[in-house]
C-alpha cells in the first residue's frame, strides 16, 4: 500500500489555495500509488484548520501541535515530520514548491535517507514523475528508489482539490528534541498588498526593466494592474534594480505563473523569465523592441512604446468596464 | 571563522539549451561552462564576510568531473584561499552531493557553508537543506538583504550576512510575501538568492595568485560513501513548444481581440 502524506502549509491561520492543490497532487500520487491520501497540519492551535482540510476528501489529518512549531522553522518542522512519516509508514510524502516547501522538504528526505523530487509537474501511472530541468529548457522522467519518497510539486500544474468525504483528524505528540530547534525567528517584513496573490491570480500584469524606475511602476503600470483586477508580477531586473519587492519575480528562481493571461510589459523576455510564465493561457507582449524574444512566446503582442499604450489601454479597459 | 563555498560547474545560463533527440541528455557541443551564479554569490559573501566581517579562511569545494577546476580556479581568482576538487564520474542525485560534503565539513571543521540555493543545470534546490539535516546543524536557505542591489551598503562591499560575535549569523531571507530575519547558531548552512550581492570579477593579479593556490583532488572512492543515486532521471524531453502569435496594431485592437476573442477580460 501507497500511503501519501500531505505538508498543509498555512499562512495568516489559512489554508491557502496552494495548499488545497498539494492535497489534489497528494491524491493523485495516492490513487496512483493504490494508497491513500492523508494530511499533516502543523503548528500550535490548528485544530480548526486540521479539521478544515479533512473536508477535502482526504483519509485522515494529522495534527502535530507543539510550541516548537509555532513559528515555522525548517530544523523543528522537518524533525517532526520525519518522525511522522517513519511512524505511519509512508510511501510519498508531498509539499508544494511553495518557499517554505521548498526549505523544508528536503530536509525532511535527508532525514529520512530518502531521494527526493521537486517541482513536479505530473505522477505518471507507472510510478515515474516529470519535472523541469534547465529552466524548463528539459521536461525530465524521474523515477525516486526506495521509500519513503519526497515529492514537491509546482503548484501551476495541479488544479485545487474540491470538498469531498469528510475525513477524521487524529492528533500525534510531536516530541521535540530540544536540540532539534535551535534556529531563532527574528521578525517578517510582510509585503502588503490588497491585490491578488501572484501565483493565483487569473491575470497577471509583469513590468521589466524598461519602465526606468519603481515611480513608473506605481504611476504607469499599476494602473493598469488595478484596471484589469490582477496581480503584479516583475523581471529579476527590474527586481534586482529595486522598482519592486523580491516578492514579485516572476522567473525560474522566482514565482512560476500560469495565469488565464499574462501581460509583459517592457520585459525583453530572458530564458529566465520564460521559465516563470510560458505556461500562462495566454500571453500578451508589449515592446517597442519588436525583435525582443518575448514575442516568440507571445499569443499577441504589441510593439509599442509602453508609456503610451499602457495609459492608453488602462483607458479601454475602464471603458469596456463601465 | 572556515567558510566552505560550493562551486558547481554549470552550462552557461545565456546558452540555448537542448535536449538530445535519444533523450539521454541535453547537446553540450560548444556549450561553454562556468560556475553556478548563485555559487558566485556564495563566493562573493564568503569574501565580504573574510574582509569585512570579522576574517575567514574561505575553502571551496566542488564534485565532479577533473575539468571543474576551472571554475574553482575562478573562484581562487576572486579570491578564495584554497580549494577542493572531490573527482566523481558518475551523475550523483542531490543526496549523494550532500553525503559528500558532510564528510569535506566534518573534516574540515567549517563553521559555515555557504551554497546557491539552486544550480541552474537540474534547478533542484535541496543540497543546502539535506546538507544541513545530515549535519544536524540550523540552516538559511534564499538568503538575501533588506537592502536593494543599489544601495549604498552594496557599493561598500557590506555583507548582507551579518556575524555575531562569530557565535551566530542574522540572515534576511526571501520568502513567499516578503523578507523573513531569522537568527543562526554556528555551525550552519546558508545558501544564497539573488539579491544577497553583486559578485565581483577576478581581478588580474588575482588570477595570477589563483596559479599557486592550493587545489586538492580527492576521488570519491576514496571517502568511502554510498553515492548511488536515489534519484534517477529516466530521460528529458523538449517542452511543448510555444507558437508565437500574431502583432496586434494598436492598443484598442489588442483590448478587444482580449474582450471579444480570447474573452479574458
């Protein structure tokens, strides 16, 4: 039996949307594995959120509540984890390449002596797994030996789990070893934004290095962003040049989207970039370099000096919204 | 302080990369290497930390194949004191490139390694964290710094690292919303995003000097560690392609093929 074991990230005492498509993936490995599916909270108080994901179709959650797990670190979650999953048997254990998932998984395989994948994109019939390599320049087969296996999955490749069998929750002593935790939360400096989460978000509008400047980027594009109810997204260079929080790249080492729609704007279009948006529906390019790489990727593109067409179609966007 | 930098040898990010039509790799005629960026970064701070932050001997390690030095040699040239070179043939899975550095530290006695999250040929991102679960020691990962890449604390060469007392490291790190701070015991393992520094470029007299520093090659066979890969890759396959489209003439026709057509918005 194939047994799959959950990471349910929360944030802000939510279950964000990735989280329910972890669950989704999970049960995918689970149905392909001929196991079942269940899910791990962990954190201090979460009981209400463990019996929030049980709703979703999933066997059993796990409950691992301790003061050490309070604030997520990296050395007690995994140490945790790794107890659980070694206690239950579990075949896959399965994240979301999410930047916590990313911290903590593979720390939870090395414990376990386990190989592990990332940023899977699918769980073939036969056991094998896709995933990107070379800034999605490969699409590679893998194949994890032994058991237990770790999986991260990208969260674009997965649709959220919808409400199904309501499942039970079990609490587990997490048992902590005092030194097992010994890395100190100092303080987050949250970006807030009222505007939609940029992995999640139906459309995205991205500004590149060509809007010169953090201004421009309140005064040219934002409007356009807000016109359209989407979220922003950004090049590493217009990160790099500090227009814009670290928070929005869009990119291989940065957020991967798929949105309905995708605007780039001034944004030449690096392999780089490509890695973090070509699975988007549709993609529209505005650039007034109209041989910018970008327009091979782009469904419609645009070659136009940005600082004219952006204003200009915030205005018919308004009009086609009023 | 011993810092340990890991130093992967990478294609060239710039390079167009494609898949063999076997599907057994990717085309590396005239493909050209160099080290990893965010190992670069990795170098760079480790030789902000030795000038600025308190003094460090900076020891880098690098598995794989003997034409690896290269990119060690490059890193000597920015300015590492010496250099390790562990010779393995064979294509090893994140788990077995994190056995092996947990024999170089522990040997070494390092009080920091410092990694790229992520290197840019198999963008797995795990060697840091494993690394750190077998050592048992606290770890960073997408360190970077409440600074922007043009503020003055970047043109002063500052690292965004901050050691103190040489008994614990403060690292901002990117994450998912915003920039977290969290507080390290040494020994630990950091590994390093983007936005922690600009790397230097070897300057000539450090090339020169590069020559004569030391660079040690151990074969793997000989640290006596089980390096068979857990994760194997079966074969690669080119992604779906993209067709390109079609230019739009103006920004009113561009809103309404996305209103009437496409129907997004």
């Amino acid at each position: 039996m194939g047994n799959v074991l959950v990471f349910a990230e929360h944030q802000h005492h939510k279950l964000p949307k990735t989280t329910l498509i972890a669950i989704a993936a999970g049960k995918d490995a689970a149905a392909k594995a001929g196991g079942d599916c269940y899910g791990v909270v962990c954190g201090k108080g979460v009981d209400d959120l463990a019996n929030e994901l049980a709703e979703y179709g999933v066997k059993k959650v796990f409950v691992l509540d301790d003061a050490a797990l309070e604030h997520y670190t990296a050395d007690a979650h995994a140490a945790a984890l790794a107890q659980l999953i070694k206690d239950k048997g579990i075949e896959i254990f399965v994240g979301t390449a999410t930047a916590v998932g990313k911290d903590l998984l593979p720390r939870v395989a090395a414990l376990l002596n386990s190989g592990m994948a990332g940023e899977v994109l699918a769980f073939n019939a036969d056991g094998t797994m896709q995933r990107p390599m070379y800034a999605g320049n490969a699409i590679a087969t893998v194949s994890i030996e032994g058991a237990p296996k770790v999986v991260s999955v990208r969260v674009t490749a997965f649709d959220a789990a919808s409400k199904g069998t309501k499942g039970e929750v079990e609490k587990v002593a997490a048992n902590i070893d005092s030194a097992a935790k010994t890395t100190k939360f100092v303080e987050f400096n949250e970006v807030k934004s009222d505007r939609p989460v940029l992995t999640e978000a139906r459309i995205v509008v991205s500004g590149g290095r060509a809007l010169k400047s953090g201004e421009n980027f309140k005064t040219v594009l934002e409007p356009l962003v807000d016109a359209m109810g989407a979220a922003m997204g950004a090049s590493r260079a217009a990160v790099d040049a500090g227009f814009v929080p670290n928070d929005l790249q869009v990119g291989q080492t940065g957020k991967v989207v798929a949105p309905q729609l995708y605007i780039a704007v001034g944004i030449s279009g690096a392999i780089q970039h490509l890695a973090g948006m070509k699975d988007s529906k549709v993609i529209v390019a505005i650039n007034k370099d109209e041989e910018a790489p970008i327009f091979q990727v782009s469904d419609y593109g645009l070659v136009a000096d940005l600082f004219k067409a952006v204003p200009e179609m915030v205005e018919e966007v308004k009009k086609l919204k009023a | 302080m011993k810092i340990l930098v890991t130093v992967k040898r990478v294609p060239d990010p710039n390079a167009t990369i494609k898949v063999k039509p076997d599907g057994t790799g990717i085309v590396t005629d005239n493909l050209k290497y160099v080290v990893n960026p965010f190992d670069e970064i990795g170098i760079e701070e480790a030789l902000r930390l030795k000038d600025k932050g308190g003094g460090a001997e900076v020891i880098l390690v690098s598995i794989g194949a003997k034409t690896a030095s290269e990119q060690l040699r490059t890193g000597l040239a920015m300015g590492a004191d010496r250099a390790i070179l562990v010779l393995a043939e064979g294509e090893l899975d994140s788990l077995a490139v994190a056995r092996i550095l947990h024999k170089l530290t522990t040997d070494e006695k390092a009080d920091l390694v410092l990694m790229g999250k992520q290197a840019i040929d198999d963008d797995a991102n795990q060697t840091g964290q494993m690394l750190a679960a077998l050592l048992g020691w606290p770890q960073a990962t997408f360190a970077s710094k409440a600074e922007s890449l043009e503020s003055d604390a970047e043109k002063q060469g500052i690292p965004g690292i901050v050691v103190e007392g040489g008994k614990s490291a403060k690292v901002v790190r990117e994450v998912d919303g915003g920039l977290e701070t969290l507080q390290l015991p040494f020994p630990a393992v950091v590994t390093v995003d983007l936005r922690l520094n600009t790397p230097r470029y070897a300057s000539l007299p450090g090339i020169m000097k590069a020559r004569k520093k030391e660079m040690k090659e151990i074969p793997v066979d000989s640290l006596g560690i089980d390096v068979k890969p857990k994760l194997k890759i079966l074969k690669l396959d080119p992604p779906a392609k993209r067709q390109a489209g079609r230019k739009v003439g103006s920004v009113q026709e561009l809103v309404q093929v996305l209103h009437n057509e496409v129907k997004v918005i």
